[in-house]
C-alpha cells in the first residue's frame, strides 16, 4: 500500500489555525480576567468595558463564577450596579462587623462615619481621613453635598501620601470631572500644603 502523501501546506494550514484559536482563548481569558480589577476600580468604566459580556457573564451558568471571582476583588457584578446619576459614580455597599457591630461601609466610608471628625483629621493631614473625606465629597453621600473640586482637593492629598485607593480614585475623577474641577482641586491641594509648611 502507497502511504498517503500530505500536501505540502496542510501541517502550515492546521498550526496557523491553531495558534488563532489560542490567540483568541488568550484574549478572551484576559477580558475575563481584568473585570476584578476594573469593576473595583470605576463601575462606570467597566460598564462600558463590560457591556458585550453582559448577557454570556449574568447567565445562570456563568453567573456564579463571575460574582465568586468579582467577590476576591471587593467588586460587584459591572450589570447589577445601578448606573449612577448624571455626575455621579455608583455607589458599592457591603456590611462588616467593626467592633462586634454591622456597620454598612459605601465606597469604602463607614455609613455612620462623623463628617466633623473626618474633616478634623482631614485637615490634620491624616491620609485616611482625607481619602474617605474625599470620597464622600465625591459620591454626595453620607449627609455631605457633592463638591468636586474639594474631593479631588482631599484625594490628591492622599494619594500624594501613599493611599493605594486615592491613587485609583484620582485617575477616575481624572477621567470623569471637568479640567477646571481638576485645576480648583489641584490648586486647593497645593494651598493646603503650602500652608500646612509655614
């Protein structure tokens, strides 16, 4: 019997059909793979991101393997936060146990957080106290009216002391305020520096 002889392109042919079926698992992991850190980072952002996945993601296959691993980064599903008013960011609420007792923290900022205390460790410069100061200033919760250039103000101050999540609250206001927000809070920021040194 005569082996079959394979014509010269086909072994070509399989691998380059192979390795474009690995490059597209590749992406496909890898967009799967960046909701954790998006959805922790800016909702709005992995709303926009995240859209096409939505139906395949809130399947009820899917479902609960997106939200376990959502879950490790802090993050809510991108399709069950309410999209925000206009100006506003969404708001990620979870309960934890401070002190034996169910505190709700929004955004990072206890609900029954004294606003006065805040701002007196604000201005004290304590870089925990000016990241969730900031961040209520922001969101227009916990009895506080949205100011914008006053958040960017405390979360400038922050993240220029190390605050990991100021960092990533100031390129989301980056993205999101208008530049003369950014210009007042930026320069309020200085000020603030400028006289804390003399």
């Amino acid at each position: 019997m005569k082996e079959q002889q394979q014509r010269p392109g086909s072994v070509g042919r399989s691998f380059s059909v192979s390795w474009s079926a690995l490059q597209l698992f590749l992406c496909l992991f890898c967009y799967l793979v960046s909701t954790g850190p998006v959805c922790r980072w800016s909702y709005r952002t992995a709303r926009r991101i995240y859209a096409p996945l939505s139906p395949i993601a809130n399947s009820d296959v899917l479902r609960p393997l997106v939200k376990s691993w959502l879950s490790l980064w802090h993050a809510a599903p991108w399709w069950s936060v309410a999209s925000p008013a206009s100006g506003q960011r969404a708001a990620f609420a979870v309960v934890r146990l401070v002190n034996g007792k169910a505190v709700t923290i929004i955004n990072g900022v206890a609900s029954d957080v004294d606003i006065a205390k805040l701002r007196q460790a604000a201005d004290a410069g304590d870089p925990a106290g000016q990241l969730q100061l900031g961040t209520c200033l922001y969101d227009g919760k916990h009895g506080v009216t949205t100011n914008y250039a006053e958040a960017y103000k405390w979360i400038t101050l922050a993240a220029a002391k190390g605050q990991k999540e100021a960092n990533y609250l100031k390129r989301e206001m980056e993205l999101f305020l208008t530049p003369q927000n950014i210009e007042a809070g930026s320069a309020a920021a200085a000020n603030f520096e400028s006289n804390r040194a003399e």
